[in-house]
C-alpha cells in the first residue's frame, strides 16, 4: 500500500489567554491507501479535533496535512472544496435533513455538485442496495432507527465516490449489535470499494474489530502508533496500557516478589503455556492479572505472572515464554 495522507506536526489551539486550551501539540501520523485507520483515546485526547483538521473543518495553527502529497492547508477554497469531495465523513449523530426522505438525503450532495435529478436519483438507489436499505427510500429520518440512519448517512457520504471516509465516533450512540453490523458494512465498503477509513473512537473494541492499525492519543499528542495486533498485545506507553490492559491486568498491591509480563500477540487459545512450563522445567509460576482475549481462535492481551525468586528459575521462565510463537515475555519492575 502507499502512503495517501501524511499530518505532519499539526497544532491546534482552542480560546486564548488563560482559557486556551492546546488540542493537538505536534502531531504526526500517516495513513496508507486502502486501509481501516483507528484513532484512539480518552475524552479530550484530541481524536474529533484531529479528525477534523483532516479536511480541514478545523485548520491547524502549525503543521501540514498532505493529501496525495498536496498540502491541503495551503489551498484556496475552490480547490479545497474540490478535494473535499474526495474525503467524506459520518459522524456520530448522523446529521441527516429531517425533512428530506432517505432517498433525498443521498441526493443532497449530488445536486450540490450540479449532478442531474434522474442521474442523482439512480445513483442513490444503487447506494440504498448497497446499505442494504432499498426499501426506506421514502423513509424520513423520524421514521428510522439508529442504525438505519447510520447507513443513510454512510450512503450519503459514499455518494460523491470519495477515497477517504471520515467515521468521527460513528458508532458510539449504537447498541453493540447495531455496532457490529455498522462495522461490518464499513469493512465490505473498504474491501470492495478499496476506500480508506479512518476511525474515530473511545471504544477499543472498535479498533480490535476492524482496524489495520492505530494511533493512540493522549492529552493531544500520539503516544503510541502500530499495527492493532502489536499496540494491543504489547503497549508500550502508560496511555497504551490504560486503554488496552485495563486494572485486570494488575496484580494486588501486597504482592512484592519478581513479576514477568506476557504479552500474547497471536497465540492459539489451546496452547496451555503455563501449564506446560510446570510439566516440561518444573517451574511453578501464578498468575496475578491478565487482560486477554480470544479473536478467532487466537490470544491477544496481556498476563502478569510471578517468577521465581533465584535468578536461574527466573530466566529459564523467560526463555521458555520467549521461545513459544506469538509469546513475548520481560521482568518488570512496574506493573503499569
């Protein structure tokens, strides 16, 4: 895949004096053709402010926003317009027309573009099949459900043929099996349109679901950035470790001896490896906290476990965690 947009040391500054608020410090982070792009955080991470400096709903103070290897901040408003059509987005509250009907709803951006009525019309009952909501054409909003309207608005935004799909926390207002099928419908679109998605949201198990990769925020700057699988199983930074290895993952407070931290990255689910290092080095060890899950069949997570206490049972356990596939294994002196 290539590289389609490059931020490169954005700033963004809400307020002035003492309320200013700094909502992005130096960010940079590339997304490739073709994939699902998760950004990630707590509230006031800056992911919406980020996202939105991506077509430029907000600009930037500092940095550039390189689309295709065009700097968007430096264009006038003819041709950003023109390279908006390029990147649409949802959002979270769907911000359709109320008193237009679904089929409508698509239309709009198309007689926006000076698109005709027969030709707009057709192209968005082919978008409605798509969403799989060919029978809510006429349908006003009042009339849908939460996920329904998601799908209009997915279908609305996929109306101009863009190469880039903004989801700005498109699923947090859904129940989880609503967020599944939205989801899933995001993932046919990108694997059979070939259009980017970048992901917006609080919700790990968004980015577990569907994301390629991931970039962590935090207080408005990207503390981490890797493949989900890699950021998942093994985060490395405190803000990583908040969101993905929550306090399950930590033993009690009294306990004081060594402490190893696996990280499975991978692992088949049937593979018992602390009990086979009981059964092939007779080394006993506890689990004192995990964060694991099973994703098809596979473990992905994190587990503290104690280690023996003299230094030879400490490392043979380290070796024997470091030579299972999908298994990484280091003392820690912390636990966060």
């Amino acid at each position: 895949m290539s590289e389609l947009i490059r931020l490169q040391h954005l700033s963004k500054t809400f307020g002035s004096g003492d309320g200013r608020v700094l909502a992005l410090r130096d960010v940079s982070v590339s997304v490739e053709q073709g994939e699902i792009f998760g950004i990630i955080g707590l509230s006031g991470a800056g992911k919406s402010t980020l996202v939105r400096c991506i077509n430029l709903l907000e600009r930037p103070e500092e940095g550039q926003i390189l689309f295709h290897g065009q700097d968007l901040v430096g264009l006038k408003r003819r041709q950003l317009r023109e390279q908006r059509r390029r990147i649409a987005m949802i959002f979270q509250n769907f911000n359709l027309l109320e008193q237009r009907t679904s089929l409508q709803n698509i239309c709009f951006p198309l007689e926006l573009a000076g698109v005709g009525r027969m030709e707009a019309r057709e192209k968005a009952q082919k978008l409605l099949a798509i969403v799989g909501l060919s029978d809510k054409a006429d349908a006003y909003p009042v009339q849908l459900s939460g996920g329904q309207k998601q799908r209009i608005a997915i279908a609305r935004a996929l109306a101009s043929d863009p190469e880039v799909l903004l989801c700005d926390e498109a699923t947090s207002a859904l129940d989880p099996q609503t967020t599944e099928s939205i989801l899933k419908l995001l993932q046919d679109i990108n694997r059979e349109r070939g259009i980017t998605v970048i992901m917006i949201t609080h919700q790990m198990s968004v980015i577990e679901q569907i994301c390629h990769r991931v970039a962590i925020l935090d207080q408005g700057t990207v503390a981490e950035i890797g493949k989900v699988e890699d950021v998942f199983s093994n985060p490395r930074t405190a803000a990583g470790r908040r969101l993905v290895s929550p306090d399950r993952a930590m033993p009690s407070s009294h306990w004081d001896g060594p402490v190893a931290r696996l990280a499975f990255n991978g692992m088949t689910v049937d593979r018992p490896v602390i009990a086979s290092l009981a059964a092939e080095k007779g080394i006993l060890v506890s689990i004192l906290g995990a964060d694991t899950r099973n994703v098809d069949g596979r473990m992905f997570g994190t587990m503290l476990i104690s280690l023996p206490e003299h230094e030879e049972g400490k490392r043979m356990a380290l070796e024997y965690f470091n030579s299972q596939t999908g298994v990484t294994a280091e003392e820690v002196q912390r636990y966060v």
